[in-house]
C-alpha cells in the first residue's frame, strides 16, 4: 500500500467524532482510504461521506477545509494520509 499526504487535522469535535481536514495536496473521494497519524493516534479507514461548509461533497481538492466522521480520535496536527494500491 502506498501513501500520500494529503493534508492535516485542523480541528476535531469530540462529541460527534468529527475531524475537520485541510487538504494540501491531491484530490479526495468518498470511498477512498485514509489514513490519520500523529503523536498517539494512526488508524486507517475508509471515507464513507465528507462535507464541505456543512454540505455534502462527493470530491474535494486542495484548499478545501473537509468534515469527515473518523473511527477513532484525531488530534489537531495529525497528518492526513491517502492510501492506495500498489
């Protein structure tokens, strides 16, 4: 598996279990793999549905500040990692 940064944690609301996301680089697609690291977090998963100002996106780009429901919790400064085959 390989992977690329994509972006970084900005914020994350706990009692929604809700990480806010910059992308710096690369496009991003609901069902694409992520991964999220940082000091004491890292687990992967997939994107099941993203939002941008509160609205649903089926794609985001670089610039855009993403609202993504995440498994576990994120940290503000957590590196934002796509992951893809090969």
């Amino acid at each position: 598996m390989a992977e690329q940064k994509i972006g970084v944690v900005i914020h994350y609301w706990t009692h929604i279990h809700v990480a806010g996301i910059h992308l710096t680089d690369g496009e991003l697609r609901e069902g694409d793999t992520i991964r999220i690291k940082g000091h004491t977090s890292d687990f992967t998963q997939k994107i099941a549905s993203m939002q941008v100002d509160n609205q649903p996106v089926e794609t985001a780009r670089p610039g855009d500040d993403i609202g993504i429901r995440v498994a576990e919790y994120a940290r503000e400064h957590d590196e934002v990692f796509k992951v893809t085959e090969g």
